[in-house]
C-alpha cells in the first residue's frame, strides 16, 4: 500500500459529527485531499463506491466552477457532470442536478470547440483563459442555484458512510 499524507482512518475517526459549520470546512477540503492524491493509483471512478463518486464529482465540480466557471468545468473535468447530477437528484438538489443536465447538453459543442481552437494539444493558457471568456458555458455562471453549493451534503454524506471512505484505501 502506497503511503498518503492524509488517512483516511485518522481522518474519520478523529471528526466528531456535528452540523457543517462553513467556518470549520477543513474536514470536508482534508476528505477530498486524501481523494486527491490517491487518484491516479484508484481504478477508474465507476469502480469507486458510489457515494465517494459523488462526493469526488460534487467536490470537484463545485471547485472547478467556482473558480473558473461551467466553462473552466467544461475544459478541466467534464466526465464529472452526469455523476454530479447523479449526486444532486440523490441530495433532493433538483435546481443543481437540471443545471448540471443543461451543462451536458452543452458538451458537445463546447468540446469540438477546444478541439477546434487547439485547446486540447498543450495550449498557450492564455488561450484557455480566453476561450473561458468566450465560452457559451458562461451563461450558466449566472443560474446557479444556492444548492449547487455543496460542503453541507458533503460532509453528511462522508459522516453517514465513513466504511465507503475507508474502503478507498484497500482500492490503491
């Protein structure tokens, strides 16, 4: 077994369970860390327990927009939205998991234009930057819904199914 930084055992079983507090995020950004540096030695995310999938896609799909856009998603992880949707219908989150299905839709056009631009064969970043500045995916930045956000979920959905977690380490 390869070793981490973050472990996953130490990291659950020190978290007592009490009600997210947006001041005190570490252990949901501590859960994706571990996700994180184990990625490339876990199988392909369909192989991983479910709610880990949708902790992973909700995690990162919540960071990637929030830092760039749908249009940075869009570039950076879009294998990520049909499991975010996945996630969002499963969280009762209708208004994120309907964006989340209109992102879909938008895909194609979206990839065949990075394609198009040489956005996918070792880009200038700035081209990426602008290509997000241009990208028709921008307009969804301006329907996200309140419950796209969210560490709330995440943290319950790690503290309601610590064993899935843990079984991410027998995974690497």
């Amino acid at each position: 077994m390869n070793s981490y930084v973050r472990s996953f055992s130490k990291l659950l079983s020190e978290h007592q369970d009490a009600p997210y507090d947006p001041e005190k995020r570490e252990f949901v950004e501590d859960i994706a860390s571990a996700l994180y540096e184990r990625c490339e030695d876990l199988p392909p995310i369909s192989d991983w327990p479910t709610v880990v999938r949708y902790f992973y896609a909700c995690y990162d799909l919540n960071y990637q927009v929030g830092n760039g856009g749908f249009a940075q998603a869009a570039y950076n992880v879009p294998e990520l939205f049909p499991i975010a949707v996945e996630a969002f219908d499963y969280f009762g989150h209708q208004e994120a998991a309907q964006l989340c299905r209109t992102a879909i839709s938008m895909l194609p056009p979206e990839l065949a234009e990075h394609f198009e631009k040489g956005l996918t064969d070792s880009p200038d970043l700035q081209e990426v930057f602008d290509h997000f500045d241009d990208s028709a995916m921008q307009t969804l930045d301006e329907q996200i819904p309140d419950n796209f956000w969210v560490d709330d979920r995440l943290q319950q959905l790690v503290e309601e199914n610590r064993n899935e977690f843990l079984s991410i380490d027998a995974m690497t």
